[in-house]
C-alpha cells in the first residue's frame, strides 16, 4: 500500500502484550484511517460513518484509569475521551480508504 504525505493513518491497538521501552513481542497492529475505528463486524471497515462516531461518543468522559476506557478512542492520546476526539472522527465523517482491501495489517507472534 502506497501513503502519500497527506494520507492520514492511525494506529489501531489490538490483543498485544507491550514490554518496557514499547516493544510489541506479540499480537497484531491494524493501520486505518483517521477516524475510522469500527464496522459492522466490529473491527475498522476503511470508512468513516455513524459507527465510529456513535463508538467515540458512548465512550465520552472516560479517562485513561477508568474500566471503559479505551486507547483507540483516545485519538489525541490525551488520556481522556472528550470532544475533541469526538470532533475529530466528526471532521473525517464519509471519507473512505480508495480500496478497502488495501488496509494493512502486521502480525508479530
């Protein structure tokens, strides 16, 4: 997959352990777009819709120690979940990846 400098891409944290020093030992990475944090079947689709507004917004409030809380959420890796993430998904409402095929993915084990 090809990124041009204006192509903006987040990293999905999913199932990994992290060591010291942030070292992934094992599990896996999904590169997605901004914004783009679920689907249908629960996992980033390479669009932007109601689903990934809908998934920031329920998790409003949440910070970094509470239970709810969830890192992919946190788009400006604040340590809480506020407007400012929910408007970011907001402003990227309806963009979609050229091929939704062409989404990365990287496994360590």
């Amino acid at each position: 997959m090809e990124l041009s400098s204006r192509t903006n891409i987040r990293l999905v944290r999913q199932s990994m352990r992290m060591h010291a020093y942030n070292n992934l030992t094992c599990g896996r990475i999904t590169v997605t777009m901004l914004g783009d944090m679920t689907g249908p079947k629960g996992v980033p689709d390479g669009r932007v819709d109601v689903r990934d507004v809908s998934a920031v917004a329920k998790l409003f409030g949440a910070c970094y120690h509470d239970l709810r809380y969830n890192g992919n959420c946190d788009i400006n890796d604040d340590g809480k979940i506020d407007m400012k993430d929910i408007s970011t998904v907001a402003k990227h409402f309806e963009n979609a990846t050229p091929d939704v095929s062409s989404r990365a993915q990287l496994s360590i084990s």
